[in-house]
C-alpha cells in the first residue's frame, strides 16, 4: 500500500459521513415536530392518532440515524471535531426526537381527548426550536457562517426560556384549578416530555457553541 493510500485511509470522511447524518437527524426532529403541531391542533381523535404514529416511525428512523453516527464515531480515526462533541450532539438530537415521541405516545396511550392550549403553545415551541437546530447544524459543516450558528443557538436558549414559563405556568394552573387528580398527572406527563424536548434542543445548542470555540 502507497504512503498516499495510506494517509488517505486516514482522512476524514465527515463531507460524506458525519455531517449528511447530522442534517438527516435534524431535518427528521424537525418532521416529527411538524406532525406533532399538526396533530395537536386536529379536533379528530383517529387522525391525531395516526398522526402519532407517523411520529412513532420518524423516531425509529432518527434512531437508526443516531446508530449509523456511533459506528461511523468507531470506524473513523480522524473526525471533523471532538469526538465527545459529535457522540454529545447526536444524543441531544436523538433526546429530541425521544422526548416528542414520549408526548405523543402519553397522550394516545392515556387517551387525552382534549388538548389544552399550553400543550400546542409547547408543541409549536419545539417546532421552532427545531428549525432553528436544523439551521445551525447544516451551518456546522465548514464554520464559515458562524454568526448563523450562534444566532440559531441564541434563538434556542430564547425558546428554552419561553418553555420553562408556559411549563410552570401550565402546572401551576393545573393544581389550583383541576379537581381530577388522574388528569392532572396525565397532563402533568404530557407537560414535562414537551418543555424536556425544548431542554435536549438547548443541550444541542450547547454543544454547537462548544464546536465554535475550539474551533475558533
């Protein structure tokens, strides 16, 4: 084997491996969130419960996603950055997809029929959030637009902020007003799994800031 083949053995695949999953995972938390919204704000309980388990298949495929980012992490020597940073980030996007899935799934397995405005103002959050994550991470793939990244990340921790208030408002509101204990620990569920996808939207957002500073 030639010194060149050798070498060439070494360099990073990250244009056709690690960058195109980070896109493909972001872009399928953004699907999932769309559907999420979609069905949050259907009146038809049988449509929303198709809609969910379109949500359930997204997920499925973001998990194979996520895998594909592990093995490549070990079938590469060389990466384009940390490799804590890229196993961090494909969490954080997978937790993502796992939190909005856990929503969805609660609020068909506990067979929520009304859905109540603070469960769509968090769905349309993370939505939000989502595009703003599925910005930044196609921005990761050469640095040179660093302020979008940044800007997507601010947007984010924005987001985040807003999903703690609606959360603490909408459970404090629960307590002092709901007389059925069994609905306020569905809704209760429902609440925490929605505002946590906001939260691993954040998490990814900090790793993203982590890559610009070293990478600086």
């Amino acid at each position: 084997m030639s010194l060149n083949s050798i070498f060439q053995y070494f360099v990073p695949k990250d244009k056709k491996v690690f960058f195109p999953l980070f896109e493909q995972a972001a872009s399928n938390v953004v699907a999932m969130a769309t559907v999420l919204v979609e069905a949050v704000n259907n009146n038809n309980s049988a449509t929303r419960e198709e809609l969910f388990k379109q949500i359930d298949k997204l997920e499925n495929k973001g998990d194979d996603i996520t895998h594909q980012v592990y093995l490549e992490l070990g079938k590469n020597f060389i990466t384009p950055f940390d490799r804590e940073d890229i196993h961090a980030l494909a969490s954080a996007i997978d937790d993502v997809a796992d939190n909005i899935q856990g929503s969805a799934n609660r609020m068909m397995l506990y067979h929520v029929e009304e859905i109540t405005e603070p469960i769509r103002k968090l769905s349309d959050l993370i939505l939000q959030a989502s595009i703003d994550l599925e910005k930044a991470v196609r921005e990761l793939k050469d640095l040179r637009n660093v302020r979008a990244i940044a800007d997507s990340c601010i947007r984010i921790n924005s987001i985040e902020n807003q999903a703690d208030y609606v959360f603490d408002r909408a459970v404090a509101d629960l307590f002092l007003y709901e007389k059925d204990a069994l609905k306020v620990i569905k809704h209760k569920e429902i609440l925490a799994a929605l505002e946590t996808a906001t939260d691993m939207c954040e998490d990814a957002a900090n790793v993203m800031e982590s890559i610009l500073v070293k990478n600086a």
